[in-house]
C-alpha cells in the first residue's frame, strides 16, 4: 500500500499537461509589428502583476518643422487565467492568449515564436486592439501599403491594404 501513493504521484505528473504556462515565461517585453510610419506597440509583463503599455509615433508639432518622437505610456495590472493573459488598464481589459509556437507567416517570415494575440471583443478603447504582440527581441516590420497595381500610393492618397491593427502582411527587417 506504501508504494502505490508514490506510483501515483508519478503518474499524475506525468499526466499533468506539458503546456501548463507559468508567470514566468511571460515576463518581458512583447511588441507587435513595427508600421510603415515607424509606429511601435509594446508591452511589458513585469513580477508582481505589473505592466506597462508603450506606444511610440512620429508628429509634427503646430509651427515647428520636423518630425518629433512621441510616446504615450498607461500602466496596469495583469494576470494569467489558464492560457489567457488578462491585461487591465485605464478602464480597459484586454484578453491576449498565449502561443508559445505562433506562426511567423504573420509578420512574412518563417518558423514560429511566441506570441500573445488578442481574443474575444476588442474594447474601443483599448490600446493594443487587434494587434499580436511577439516575444521581443525581433525585428518583425509591416509593409508599406500598396496599390492594386503594385506601386506605392500618391501622397496623401487614402492607404490601401489592411491597417496596422489588423493581421498585416509584414518583412523581416
């Protein structure tokens, strides 16, 4: 009778699903593909629950030539529920699934890394929308959009092809 617990025990580790994720594979920083106008998207898992949501974009400031970086940072709390990353700030829950092998053909490369992809409704609100976030360090940037014909637009012409949130066609950089 003695033996059969430790037999047990065995067993049901062995049983025990090999993808049970934990807190720590998530830590770091996640971003998604870079846009064409060189706008980046990006989170940061950190211990305790802590994140922190980065976006950074080029803008023209009123009377001033030139181009000047900007960034726009909100911080929040995080959690993990099974396989689902449930991230809250500024009165806004996104919902991101955890993929430890995702599809590079995504971005336009091949091979699979990890990836964080939005799931259920996307808030109006929500900063990273339909956006993926893959495990950084990468270099994943998405293509200038195009005419039918191939050619880049006019400037000023409306963009063709999906936008930045949408699952985009992208290069390696």
């Amino acid at each position: 009778m003695t033996l059969r617990l430790p037999i047990l025990l065995a067993l049901l580790t062995l049983a025990a699903p090999a993808s049970a994720l934990g807190t720590a594979a998530l830590l770091g920083e996640w971003e998604a593909a870079v846009s064409p106008d060189n706008e980046r998207l990006y989170i940061r898992l950190r211990d305790k629950g802590k994140a922190e949501i980065v976006s950074e974009y080029d803008f023209q400031a009123p009377g001033q030539s030139g181009k000047q970086r900007g960034r726009g940072t909100a911080f929040g709390k995080w959690t993990l529920k099974g396989n689902d990353v449930i991230l809250s700030y500024a009165n806004v829950q996104d919902r991101l699934r955890y993929s430890a092998k995702a599809p590079l053909s995504e971005v336009g490369l091949t091979g699979n890394a990890p990836a964080l992809r939005p799931v259920g409704k996307v808030d109006p609100k929500s900063r990273i929308g339909a956006a993926i976030l893959w495990k950084a360090p990468h270099e994943y940037k998405l293509k200038s959009p195009q005419t039918p014909s191939g050619e880049k637009p006019a400037p000023g012409a409306a963009p063709v092809g999906p936008s930045p949130a949408s699952p985009p066609a992208a290069e390696g950089k």
